[in-house]
C-alpha cells in the first residue's frame, strides 16, 4: 500500500511539473527578436498566473488588436507597476517578444507611458 501511495504522489508531481514546463514554454514567441507597436490600451488585466495588456494598434489604415502577457503583480509591483499604471484609453509604445507565426501579440518586455517614462516587468537586479 506505501509503495502504491509514493507511485501516486510521483506521477501526480511528474504531471504538474510537466504542465508547469508547457505553460511557461512560450511556444510561438520569438525570444530573439522584439516588435514595437504604439497603440491604444483597450483593456489591462491585473491578475494571476498572468497580467494581460490588450492595445489597439492602426497601421496601414486597419486596426487590429494586439494581446500582451506579462508576468503576474508580484513581478511588476517591485518594477513600479500599479493595477492603474495604465487605463483603458492611454497612448503607448509597447516593446515585445512577438509571435513567429507574425500574429498580432507576443510576451510583453517594455511599455513607455503617455508621459515618456518607461517600464519593464522587473525591479531592482535583473531587470
């Protein structure tokens, strides 16, 4: 029966840790190129696992909706980040990991605010 029960609680670990390594695998973004787009914030999610930024981007004469992941408020908080750091309506300069595929998102890794400053997502070393 013991030897039953330590078989469970390793598969259960094995699968946790394996869905942990492909949620945060960031399959589809290009790590080693960044995109830049300024736009209008359409909605800002302040939450776990993720915080979210969604922008309103016009290029060419068509708008299209951009879908930033950021890290959670832990993250950002120590970086100067607050849940009104933007509001729905601001103009921004978003700087990400886009998409390989090209689609309109990626990981997000810098905002420059209406009033030129510029945050990323990590305070103090490491950033």
């Amino acid at each position: 029966m013991t030897r039953t029960r330590i078989f469970g609680a390793l598969a259960l670990a094995l699968c946790i840790v394996a869905s942990t390594y492909a949620h945060h695998a960031s399959i589809g973004v290009d790590r080693t190129k960044t995109v830049i787009v300024e736009g209008t914030v359409k909605e800002f999610k302040w939450g776990n696992p993720h915080a979210w930024l969604e922008l309103q981007v016009t290029r060419d004469n068509k708008t299209e909706l951009w879908n930033f992941e950021m890290l959670p408020p832990s993250y950002l908080i120590p970086a100067g980040w607050t849940r009104s750091t933007v509001k729905v309506g601001d103009k921004v300069k978003v700087t990400a990991n886009g998409m390989i595929d090209g689609s309109p998102g990626g990981l997000f890794v810098s905002i420059t605010l209406p009033d030129g400053k510029t945050l990323g997502q990590r305070g103090g070393r490491g950033q």
